[in-house]
C-alpha cells in the first residue's frame, strides 16, 4: 500500500497509532442502519407504486399513502440515513482524535435505543398516531427517547474530543460537533416548542426544523464524512483548510434564517419572507466553499473513479450536492418559486439532497469502513459497482423526471383554465418513470445490503466478531 | 478570528452555538413578537375592508373531524394556503368568484397548523361550503367515481363509521369559512 498522503493534510491525524478500536458500536448502527435502508425501501417502492395505481392496497387503512408516507421519510431520514451517519462518526471521530472511543459500552447501549426509537415509530406511524407536523410525526414519547439517544451520543463523541491526543482538529470534527449541538436545537424546537403555539408561529417553527433537520442536522454530519472519507478514499491531501473553515463557520451563522421560505406567498410576514429569500441566496457561499474544496482535492486523480467505488459514490454525491444546493436558493426566489413550489419538482429536490448526496455519503463510508472494522475484504467489488451504477441511473431518472414534471405541473397550475385534474392526469407518466426509476435505486439497495451483510457474515466465519 | 477553533473544541462550540442563535433567534422568536396579526384571530364587519366574518374556535365534532384529517395523512398532498398569485384565487375560488388570498389571522387556532408542502390533490383552503355532504361520501368511498383520473386513495373506513364521517365532513366545511366570501351566502352543507 502506498504510504497515506491524506493524513500530510489531515493535520494532526492518527498516523502510526497504536490505538485498537473496536468499533462494536460503529458495527451495530450501520448493519441495522443497512436492514433499515432495505425495509423502509419497500415502502418508499409501495408509495411510489400507489400514485401509478392508486387503488394498490387501498382499502387496509394501515397501509394508505397517509399512513406509509411519513414512514418511508421517518424511516429513511432516522432509521437508515441519521443512524448510518452515527455509525460513520464512531468510526471516525476516535481515529481523527488519536484515543479509543470513550465507551463503547454506552455506544451500544445507544444502538439498542434507537433500534426501540425506529421500531416504535414503525408502529405508531402505520396506526395513525401521527402528530401532524412533517418530519415531526413520531409521538412525544418517541421523541423524548430520540432525546434521550441523542444526548448519550453526544457526551461519548464530545467526550472523546475532550481526550484527544492531537490538539489541532480536523474539519470533520467541528462538523460533527456542529451536528451535534445544533441537531438539539433544531430537534427540540421542531418536536416540543410547537406543542405550545398555533397557527402561522407554529408553521414558522416547523419548517425552521424541516429546513435545519436536513441543512443542520444532515448537511454537517454528512460533510463531517466527505471530509474524511474524500481524502481517505483518494490517498490525497484536502486542497485547503481555509476554504474548509470559510465553508464551516458560514453553514453555522447562514443556514437557520431561511425556514420561511417555505411558506414564500403564503400566508406570512412579508419582510419575514424577503429575509429568508436574501439567506438562502447566501447559502451559496458554504456550498460553494464545500464543493471546490473537495473538486480541488481530486485535481490530477480524477483517473481513480475508474476503480474506485466509494470515491464514485463521493464525488457523485458532491455533484448532487452542488446541483440540489443551486436548485435551493434558486427557487426561494419569488418568481421560481410561483412556478415550482408545492409541486413534484420539491420531492425531486429533496431526493436528490437526501438521496443523492447525503445517501451516496453515507454508502461510501460504509464501503470504505466495513472492510475495516471487520478486519477482512468485502465481499463483491463487482456488486459494489453495480450497486453505484444502478442508484445512479435510478437516481438520475428519478430527479430528473421529477423536475421537469413539476416545472410544467407548475406552469399549468398557474394556467387557471386547465382544470385541476387535467394537471393530475398529466403528471401520469411522470410517476410511471419515477416508480421504474424506484426500482432501479431499490436493486441497488439490495446489492448494497447483499454485499455488507455478505462481508459481515464472511468474517464472522472466519474469526468472530 | 476563528481559527481558534482549529485548537479550542471550547471555543469552537461556544462560536458555532452563538452564530446558529443569531439568526435562530431572530427568525423564531422575534417574528411573532412584531406581527400582531399572526395571534389575533380574524374579525372585520366592515365590507369596505374585504369579506366580512369572524374565526371562530372550532366546536368538539370539527375538532374530531380535523383528528382525523391529521390521522390520515390528508395534508401531505392537500396544501390549506391560497397564496398571493392569480392562478391560487382563481384555483380557490368558486362558481366564478375569486377567492381571498389567505392570512395569518385566519389560522390563529390550528394546531397543528395543516399548511402543507406538496399539491397532490388541490388546495383545501376554501373548501368549506363547496360540495355537500353526499358527495363527500361519494368521493370518500372512491374519488375516481366522482373525478375519473383522481390518484387519491380510497377511504371506506371513514365511510363506513358514520360519526367519524360527519366529523370529517363537519371539518372540512369550515374551512376558508371565517371570510365570508361567497356572495349570496351559496355554500352547500
């Protein structure tokens, strides 16, 4: 193996340790985070298949579209996505901070909490016991353990901070801290100060935690792991620090102003309206910052995506980053978003945020980890290959159909003479393309669990776990 | 400045959470603070001023019904805001008529507020009073029955129970209703 370049920039990073990690908790939050994936797929596959044939299971009042819906996004954004990336940082905060994990016995003591969270939610959310606030459907009680998990991830990661042997911190750690405390906020705003206001307040509230759940919550945990895993993955050096920090300390003061552009002529303060506009224009600039940063990285080694299958994963997720962070800004602005708001271009968008940049993420540090952790080889290179290709084009037939679609939904609804049904009838091959599209993405889900499981199962065979 | 953070794990976190306050705090808190309009619920008896009427609290029936709109889900593609644009008045509107755009006062007692992010079906603001109380049976039981091509799900369980039907139906008519929109007072019941 050539020696680490990456580790050159990676300043004060475990080079020649000694230190034996055991990640038994990284192991357990990315294999049930994987089973979540495959699960919570053949939802999202089931309500995609009910906009094509809408009678599809129709008459079981647990299985309606009202009922699934919040299941696949709750079960995708906390069950797979979220405890992937909890994974993916017990893996990497300890290594970048040069000391074992602070304890891996509350680690696993918080993998078996958010497994009881995520099979809770299953139930409560099929019953109907949803509290009406998008992304924040689960009942009080879930949130509370929610809380109660995030809390003990949080004193083993900042614990484990604390004990470093390295002074200086990587960009990956700021970004996990970041995550870390803000996701309390933004989590505890959007669950419980709701509770007790109404109306247009209350609506304020919840789309500041709908934005800041994926641009405080996903966005810093996932590029906590671009950080790593783009140099690590490559064996390059990042291009530079400064544009990391510029990146950082812009994504903490500009991204929690823009939660009212979600609700942009509606019925809200106007300035509220023109404020939230003016910063999410803003957000370019950590966007920017982030994606040169990371293109910068790959100058001269852009050869290695011919091979290399956690590194197409990543730099394909920082192309849909680039592209999901234009399409943001660009539609709260007041003449994009008459047209394309409330309309299929927004689940689009949000795929390809959720989906497109942050899944592929968390995918590659999850092919480059589990070789590791489980101190052996994975199993398929060839499935891994297709696992990419198969989300990629799936992913690309599902945004792109999705954006076009609901780019001319919206033109026509701002047609008043076309009836409203004419406007449903037309998006009909859309969602025909978006459900085959589906298809595609879940083959590459069940290549994906396929191949860790395989490797999983393989060194178990061979020395335990 | 803040490349004290690269060493400081203190001073990195007490930066981050006073940068993300700033505008957490201004954004959340302050708003409601600086327009009245978003607490005071709606009330006009002047019809120089626009549609005359009053919000009034919902009764315990509607407030069953509004359960059972959260419960199944109907918001996730049924947004309840007639923005400002021509096309929303025009869409909310009725038997010629131009709907009222939407405004805060008219929400002052929702919770959860059922705003809406995604149009699947069409926009719920001003429904009340528009169709009676047999066609929402109709169109509950199977909406394709009523609007061929409709992708709406069937919802024969609510049919079935006849006081959840007519709590659903008894919500449903309030909505848009504080203004006093339609001329000649034409809503269905």
């Amino acid at each position: 193996m050539p020696e680490d370049k990456s580790l050159q920039s990676v300043a004060a990073t475990p080079l020649r340790t000694t230190v034996v990690h055991s990640d038994a908790t990284a192991k357990w939050f990315v294999v049930s985070s994987i089973a979540y994936f495959f699960i919570v797929g053949i939802i999202a596959l089931t309500i995609a298949a009910k906009f094509v044939w809408p009678e599809l299971l129709g008459t079981v009042s647990y299985l309606t579209y009202g009922r699934l819906r919040p299941l696949h996004v709750n079960g995708m954004l906390f069950g797979w996505l979220l405890a992937c990336d909890m994974g993916l940082t017990y893996y990497l905060v300890p290594r970048l901070c040069g000391v074992k994990l602070y304890s891996e016995k509350l680690g696993l003591a918080t993998a078996i909490l958010w497994n009881i969270i995520i099979l809770s939610a299953v139930v409560s959310l099929l019953a109907g016991w949803n509290k009406g606030w998008e992304y924040a459907e689960l009942p009080v009680w879930v949130g509370v353990m929610v809380v109660i998990a995030w809390v003990m991830f949080g004193i083993n990661i900042f614990a484990t901070i604390g004990m470093r042997k390295y002074q200086q911190m990587y960009v990956s750690l700021w970004y996990v801290m970041g995550s870390i405390l803000w996701t309390a906020f933004v989590y505890l705003t959007g669950n419980f100060a709701v509770e007790f206001t109404t109306g247009v307040n209350q609506a304020n509230l919840n789309w500041m935690y709908i934005h800041n759940a994926v641009g405080l919550i996903f966005t810093p945990i996932g590029l906590a792991a671009a950080y790593y895993f783009i140099p690590k993955a490559s064996n390059t050096p990042l291009y530079s620090h400064k544009l990391s920090m510029i990146g950082f300390w812009s994504l903490a003061f500009v991204y929690v102003w823009t939660g009212a552009h979600h609700m942009l002529h509606g019925p809200i303060s106007q300035w509220l309206q023109t404020i939230a506009i003016t910063f999410s224009l803003m957000l370019l600039i950590p966007v920017w910052a982030v994606v040169y940063n990371f293109f910068a990285t790959m100058k001269g080694q852009w050869q290695q995506l011919r091979e290399n299958v956690p590194l197409k994963f990543l730099m394909s997720g920082v192309v849909f980053y680039l592209l999901t962070c234009f399409q943001g800004p660009m539609h709260s602005l007041r003449s994009v978003n008459a047209i394309v708001s409330k309309t299929d271009w927004i689940p689009g968008h949000a795929h390809m945020a959720l989906l497109g940049c942050f899944s592929f993420f968390a995918i590659a540090g999850t092919y480059y980890i589990v070789p590791r952790i489980f101190k052996t080889k994975l199993h398929s290179e060839a499935l891994a290959n297709w696992n990419f290709w198969l989300m990629m084009i799936g992913g690309l037939g599902f945004f792109v159909t999705l954006w076009l679609g609901g780019f001319w939904q919206g033109w026509q609804w701002n047609n008043p003479a076309i009836p409203f049904i004419d406007t449903v009838k037309a998006l009909k091959p859309i969602w025909t393309v978006r459900f085959f599209s589906g298809v595609l993405i879940f083959c590459g889900i069940v290549a994906f669990a396929y191949n860790i499981m395989a490797t999983a199962v393989n060194a178990n065979l061979e020395g335990g776990l | 400045m803040l490349s004290k953070a690269d060493n400081s794990a203190t001073f990195a976190v007490v930066a981050a959470l006073v940068l993300f306050f700033i505008g957490g705090i201004l954004t959340t808190v302050v708003p409601p603070l600086v327009d009245k309009s978003w607490a005071r619920p709606f009330e006009n008896n002047d019809p120089a001023k626009g549609p005359t009427g009053k919000l009034l609290p919902l009764n315990e029936q509607q407030l069953h019904g509004r359960a059972i709109y959260v419960r199944e889900g109907c918001w996730y593609c049924h947004t309840q805001q007639t923005r400002t644009l021509l096309a929303d008045t025009k869409r909310s509107g009725w038997k010629g008529v131009d709907s009222p755009i939407s405004t805060p006062d008219e929400f002052v007692y929702d919770t959860p507020h059922m705003f809406g992010t995604k149009r699947t079906g069409p926009d719920l603001s001003r429904v009340g009073g528009k169709y009676d109380t047999q066609w929402h049976r109709t169109h509950l039981r199977n909406p394709r029955d009523l609007v061929p091509g409709s992708v709406m799900p069937p919802f024969p369980w609510i049919v079935n129970d006849e006081t959840e039907f007519k709590s659903l139906v008894a919500y449903l008519q309030t909505l848009g209703r504080a203004k006093n929109w339609r001329p000649d007072n034409d809503y269905e019941r």
